[in-house]
C-alpha cells in the first residue's frame, strides 16, 4: 500500500529587504533576527539580504543567507537600483520580503515615499505580491504624539501610499488593532505575528554559546535600563529627573542609559544631553549606540527596564526584548504597550506619567530573581516556536 505523502513546497530563494547589521536604527535589529529565523525554518533555501551599503553579515550567522550591499538611505537612485535588481531577478525569488516602517528609507519624504512605492510597483511589474511587514501605519497612530510636526498634506500622502500597499502587496503587521483597522477600511485580509524577541534573539543565543560571562548577581542594588532611540515620543528627560530624585534616598539604584538619540529632533538631543551631563556619574550611565553583540550583557545586568513612552507609535521592539532577557518591565500606560503585553504574554507595572510615587512603588516591588536559571533551554525552545512561526507566515503566501 502506497503512503499519500504530502510535501510542503519550499522555496528556494528568499530576498529580504530591510535595514541590517552592523546598524542599530530602522529595524535593522529586528531583521537580523527574521532573517536568522528564516535560515532556521528554510535551511536549504538560499536567503539574499538586499541591505544598505554600509551592512554586513554578523559572525556567527547562517551560511545560507548571502547579502547584496546594494542602497542607502535617503539615495533615491539606489532605491531605483533595488527595483530594477528585483525586477530583473524575478524569476529567481520565490519570496521577496520587506521588513518596513514608514521612514525606513531615510529622512526625507521623498526617499520614504519612493521606497514605499517599491514593494507596489513591483507586485504589478512581476505579477507576484511580495510580503512587506508593516511595523506602523499611519491610520492607527498619532504622529504629533511621537513629536513630529502637524502636517496635513503629509499625512493624506502617507495614507495614499498605505493603500496602495495594502491593496497590491501581502501585509503583516505586529497588532490585532492594526489588523482590524486595515480590514475595515479596505476590505483585505491582513496577517498579524509578533515574533518574541526577535530582535535580541540571534545576540542573546550567540551569547549563551559562545561567551556566557555575564555576572548576573545584583549585589543587593537595583539595576535600572533605559534603552532605546530616544526622541519627543519617549518621555527619557523626566523619567531621569524622577530616578535622580529617588537616587538621593535609595543609593542602590544605578541607571543605565543606552542606545541612540533620534537625529531628527536636534533640540532634543541638546536637552538630553545637558540633562544627562548633570546626573550623579556614580549612579548614571550612559552609553551611545551599543553594538548589538553587547546587547545581551546589558539586559542580563540588569533587573528593572522602564519604557517612558509618551506614544508607543504601534509595536515596542524594546518591550519584546526585555520579555526575551525575563526583566522587570515598568512602562508609561498606553493602549499600543497593553495591546502589546497581552499579546506576548508579559506582566508589567503601569505607572502613571509624572507620578513619581506611582514609578518608586513599582521599583520597590522588584523582587530579584536568577536569570540565567533554565534561560538557555528556554531560548532553544522559544527559538523553535518562532522559527515555525515565520515558516507558516511565509508558506501561507507562497
């Protein structure tokens, strides 16, 4: 008797779109983490990174993912030159994948707008929808909020190019809310998947092979992060006032402040700057744009993580990481963070913004515990799900 066997069909040449390594901006951490995913779920497909000219392929990484360095951002004729090179390569790729926010191309509004032209004039061009992952979108998010000017003509522009990418790509997004607006307005079936902690997942397991040092213990101090790329959207300059106030009673806090600060508010980064300048160097520390292989260091010491947000702007990369390294996450209450922490499953402390004695009872509720006990099992089996995650995303459209 003859067995029925069906085989999944699998693709044998992937192109993934996205901002990459070394870089720390625009996604590019989380695609490190989705292309090391896809090498998993697809370990005899060959994986092209189409990356900025500046990227390169981290040690320790997949040997079936090759990168072309082939744009960079806001060079509209490197833009053109992706197009063309997909174009051309039609025939090649089985899945053509863009992971993308709506600046993902740059600072200018033109590069933006071109480059989210791409994915569309390519659907029509090839006759084949490539799947763009959409991290925000403009109907479900205030941009005043996340400190950018009021402009009416530019957001209609940005709503127009959303729906021609809703209406000729494949989209995935991260939220259920974001899934539920896109349907209602146009009428299409979207995908939504948050991939836990992808963005520190392929850091954090190079980690526990290859250099397992972190100290871990806490010594009887609480150990506060604050990372991220800072901006008008996140509230950093008067949650360090507030920590500075509580550091004068509590000498056990020691801060950390790491990450980037948005170089498109320069009166911020001037502000912040002063602030951080005036902190007490015993208790505050900070450290600009940390490589990513260092990340994992930084989250393993430390206990407590605090997301300041004024506006979320959609999903929390940096939420999702510190669900990944088992931190303590305290966080300004937004719609955006609960959605998001009822999605991956994690508790937080909801504080209220400017309540300085809302922020000193959630850090004197921290109870330490080891993390490292059952991590790295823990990781291998998280790795295993998200893995098999991204192979039905990626099935499901081709």
């Amino acid at each position: 008797m003859k067995l029925n066997i069906q085989h999944k069909r699998i693709p044998k040449n992937i192109a993934f779109f996205g901002s990459f390594y070394p870089r720390i901006d625009r996604l590019a951490t989380t695609s490190i983490g989705m292309v090391m995913l896809m090498s998993m779920g697809f370990p005899k497909s060959n994986i092209t990174i189409l990356a900025p000219i500046d990227s390169r392929i981290p040690d320790n990484y997949s040997s079936n993912v090759i990168i072309e360095n082939i744009w960079d951002y806001d060079n509209i004729s490197s833009l053109f030159k992706v197009l063309f090179f997909l174009i051309r390569s039609k025939k090649k790729f089985d899945i053509v994948f863009f992971n993308l926010i709506l600046t993902s191309f740059g600072k200018k509004k033109l590069s933006n707008g071109i480059g989210l032209l791409i994915p569309s004039i390519l659907s029509v061009v090839n006759q084949k929808k490539p799947v763009v992952y959409l991290h925000n979108l403009i109907e479900t998010q205030n941009p005043e909020k996340l400190g950018y000017e009021k402009v009416y003509f530019s957001k209609l522009f940005v709503k127009l190019l959303e729906k021609i990418l809703f209406k000729t790509t494949n989209i995935v997004v991260p939220l259920e809310s974001q899934k539920k607006e896109i349907e209602k307005l146009y009428n299409i079936k979207v995908k939504q998947a948050i991939f836990l902690g992808v963005e520190g997942i392929w850091a954090l397991r190079n980690h526990l092979t290859l250099n397992n040092r972190s100290k871990v213990d806490n010594l009887g101090s609480i150990r506060i992060l604050l990372f991220g790329a800072w901006g008008p959207q996140k509230d950093i300059i008067n949650i360090l006032e507030m920590l500075q106030k509580l550091s004068i009673d509590n000498k056990n806090l020691h801060v950390t402040i790491a990450g980037s600060i948005n170089q498109n508010f320069p009166k911020y980064k001037e502000k912040l700057n002063f602030i951080i300048k005036k902190l007490n160097s015993n208790i505050f520390y900070f450290i600009e744009n940390p490589d990513e292989v260092n990340v994992p260091d930084l989250f393993f010491n430390s206990d407590i993580i605090i997301l300041p947000y004024n506006a979320a702007g959609g999903y929390s990369a940096v939420m999702n990481v510190a669900s990944l390294y088992c931190l303590k996450i305290i966080s300004y209450d937004t719609e955006d963070l609960r959605e998001i922490s009822r999605i991956i499953g994690v508790e937080i402390d909801f504080i209220e913004k400017n309540n300085l004695e809302s922020l000193k009872k959630a850090i004197n509720n921290f109870i330490w515990k080891p993390k490292l006990k059952g991590l790295e099992q823990e990781i291998r089996e998280r790795l295993e799900n998200e893995k098999n995650k991204m192979i039905k995303i990626l099935e499901s459209f081709f």
